[in-house]
C-alpha cells in the first residue's frame, strides 16, 4: 500500500475508535435498539437515510408554523388552525414518500455493497491464486470444473 492510503487508514481507524469510545455512542449500543440495528444493517442504514433526507421538509415546516404563528399574533388566528393542518398534512405525505425514497435507496446501496465485495473478493482470491505457486513449486494448473467453453463446443 502506499504511504498516502496507510496514513489515511491511520486516519480513519482514530475516528471510528474515537467514536466508539464515546459514551454516549456506548450506552446507546447497549441499548436494545442498538443491539437491534446492530443486529439488522439493513433497518439502520434505511433508519438512516429517512433522518439525513427529512431534516430538510420538517425544518421547512417548522418555520412555516412559526411564521403562521407570528401571523396568528398579528390577527389571523381563525386561519391558522386551517393553515397548519394543511401544512401538516403536506408533510405527512413528503415524509412517507420520502421514507419509500429511503428504503428504496438503502435497497440499492445495501445490493450494491453485496456484489461490489463479493466482485472484490472474487477478483482478489483469483488474483492471489495465479501468484502463488503450488507446493511443487510449479503454477497452479486449470482445476477442472465449469468450464462453460468446453461444453458449449460439444453440444454444437
């Protein structure tokens, strides 16, 4: 590896010991809901998105009822009731289209991680087995197995 990629390691291996160390982050791992999103990788990392992505349609709703309500003092208090059901109603149906968008998008990452590793370890082990030679001393020859080739000339 090169001394860049090994710094970063470096790096990277102190934040997540510093976050792990944290107290909080301990108690709550303790906990029976870490223990369960411990446990489920999936329901977190959908639990995840659907926080990081609503933050935006629940603060732009917040300060619309503050807004109403800053309206309210001024006079307006019959339509306020009206105007923040409404709001609350708008964001009811953003907040479930966005938790969909959420699990939809933990799906994708979730599959793309699975076939990224396996192509990953996959493309490792093979290229680690034409390195090492056999005990013999010798390369390792073709194990006989699937060989799609071979039988795709026989049958034709």
């Amino acid at each position: 590896m090169s001394k860049e990629m090994q710094e970063l390691q470096k790096h990277w291996h102190s934040v997540i010991q510093t976050i792990h160390s944290n107290a909080n982050v301990v108690a709550f791992m303790n906990s029976r809901v870490g223990q369960y999103l411990d446990d489920h990788p999936f329901v977190a990392l959908s639990l995840l998105m659907f926080v990081a992505v609503s933050a935006i349609p629940v603060a732009f709703f917040l300060v619309f009822v503050v807004t109403t309500a800053v309206m309210a003092c001024i006079g307006v208090i019959v339509m306020e009731g009206v105007v923040i059901a409404i709001g609350g109603i708008a964001l009811l149906c953003v907040l479930c289209g966005l938790g969909a968008l959420s699990l939809g998008v933990s799906g994708v990452l979730s599959v793309s991680y699975v076939a990224l590793s396996t192509l990953v370890n996959y493309w490792c082990a093979s290229r680690d087995q034409i390195r090492k030679p056999d005990v013999n001393g010798s390369l390792p020859q073709k194990k006989p197995g699937l060989d799609l080739s071979a039988n795709a000339a026989k049958s034709e």
